[in-house]
C-alpha cells in the first residue's frame, strides 16, 4: 500500500510539473501576428505561423502541415476581414472546437482597429480584388501592431491565467519600444522631400497614413486585375502631373505593368516586402518597420 501511495505521488508530482511547463500552441496566419505574438508570449508560447512571410496573403495555397498545427492550436490569431479566404474550411477540418469560429480560441485581430476603405456600394467582381469588410492590411501601421499586441495579452492570459502578469509585462515593453519607435519613424519620413507615391496594389493604405506618404494612384486602377493601355496612360500622365516618380510594389508581386508604367515617366519600382520576416533581418515586428522606413528614406530622394 506505502508503494502503491508514494508511486501515486511520483506520478501527480510529473503531473503536476508537466502541465505548468505547458506552453500554450499559437497558430497565426500570417507571420506578422506571430511575430507579435511572440513578443508578448515569450518563452511561454510555443506559436508559428501559416503563410510564408514572402507569399502574397491573398494567394495561399492550403498544406496538409496547416492542418496538423491547427488541430493542436489553443489559439488561432487571423488577419480577418476576408483575407484568408482559403482558412475557414481548414478550421473545420481541424476538429478543434478550441479554435472554431465564435469560441474563446478563435481571435480575429480586426476587431481591435478601426478599418479604412471600407466599401460604400455593393462590391461586385468587376470591381477586382476589393474586400467588402474593407481593406484587410491594418498590421502595416504600427500603432495597430501595438492594439494586437494588447488583444494577444488577454488572449494569453485567458488561457494561461497564472502567467498573467508575464504576458502584461511583455505586453507593456513591446508597446512602449513601439511607441518609442513612432517618433523615429515619423521624422525619418518627414525628411522626405517628395512624399507622392503610386502603388501597384492597394496594400499601403494604413502605412501611408500612418507615415504621410501621399498615394496619388494605382498601377491596378482595379485590385488584382491588370492595367488595360488605356489605364496605364492615364496613370502616367497623373504621375507626371503630380510630379511622381516612385511606384511602390510588394516584393511578391509581378513587376512587368509597375516597370512599364515606370519607363514611360522615367521613374523607378520600389520593391518593399509586406511581411515580417519576407526579408533577412527583419524577423521581429519593429525590425520589418525599420527596413520599410530605411528603405523608402533612401529611395525617396
């Protein structure tokens, strides 16, 4: 009976220690969100992310790998507003009702920002790629990275209730080094003589915003579908009304209509990566800021 009992007692005590060394499973869709994640959930978060930091988010392709980490997610941390639209049938297959649509586990970050370009007409597929809920690329304007980082510390805490102030803490260091960061990054792109841009998708809305960048025109006058001659005439000569130069294109996009439109007015296409991580060295959130500041302080002479 003594054995029986202090053989019990071995087994509740790696119990016990087993499940408060437990890391809580985070799965975001896109790099961004985890890299903010994890700034909040440090060592005690086990997350990653779905979609390459170098994919077009609006183009993913569904692996079986996506299944398998979703079905052991505590939480799902999704972009929203109809981005990912290739995601809900894997929740479903997931038989996780942790992470289902409406449960504690399923987070959509868009609640926590106030959205731009939300469409006042019905949207219609002539339109092109326009997202009825409105433009879905919030996590580009760093004051929203700082409203996720708050969402993801309730999250955590709610699942992990006696790391609370952990996730408080880390919450707190990651929005002040933000913050911090803001008034660098604004008057670096206030030195910016010429802040007229054209992009070639409408990706830049809340960075744009955020750094004074005026956008005076699009390459897809349309969202993801190509410029007809008669559309890139027209932009062209807008660009050289306005006196710009500079076209803005994501890193994964084809560059053959923003090169056309380019050569036309003697500009340039500046490639910007739209993820975190797309681009050695900027695996953390401020790191991919930095770059995009960097980048466009020098390009936008």
């Amino acid at each position: 009976m003594k054995k029986y009992i202090a053989l019990l007692s071995v087994i509740m005590i790696i119990f016990s220690t087993s499940t408060s060394f437990a890391k809580v499973k985070v799965v975001t869709t896109l790099s961004d969100l985890n890299a903010i994640v994890k700034e909040v959930g440090g060592d005690k978060v086990d997350s990653m992310h779905l979609a390459k930091p170098s994919d077009d988010p609006h183009q993913i392709e569904p692996k079986p790998t996506f299944l398998r980490n979703l079905s052991k997610a505590d939480l799902l941390f999704l972009v929203g507003m109809d981005l990912e639209i290739w995601l809900q049938p894997l929740i479903d297959s997931s038989h996780n009702m942790k992470i289902q649509k409406g449960q504690n586990g399923y987070v959509d970050c868009s609640t926590v920002i106030s959205p731009k370009e939300v469409p006042t007409t019905r949207v219609t597929p002539e339109l092109g790629d326009v997202h009825p809920l409105g433009n879905p690329h919030y996590w580009l304007d760093p004051n929203n990275a700082i409203l996720i980082a708050e969402l993801a510390y309730k999250k955590l805490s709610q699942v992990d209730s006696q790391n609370e102030k952990y996730y408080a803490e880390n919450f707190s260091k990651f929005k002040n080094a933000v913050e911090e960061r803001i008034i660098t990054w604004k008057n670096q792109i206030g030195s910016v003589p010429n802040k007229k841009i054209v992009c070639q998708h409408s990706s830049w809305i809340y960075f744009t915003d955020f750094t004074g960048l005026e956008i005076v025109g699009y390459v897809e006058s349309r969202p993801g579908i190509p410029p007809t001659a008669k559309e890139i005439m027209t932009l062209t000569n807008l660009m050289n009304d306005k006196g710009c130069k500079n076209i803005i294109s994501e890193s994964y996009q084809n560059k053959k209509f923003p090169n056309m439109v380019a050569s036309k007015i003697q500009g340039k296409v500046i490639s910007l990566p739209a993820s975190t991580g797309a681009v050695k060295g900027t695996e953390t959130y401020i790191q991919f800021i930095d770059y995009l500041i960097n980048k466009l302080t020098e390009e936008l002479k």
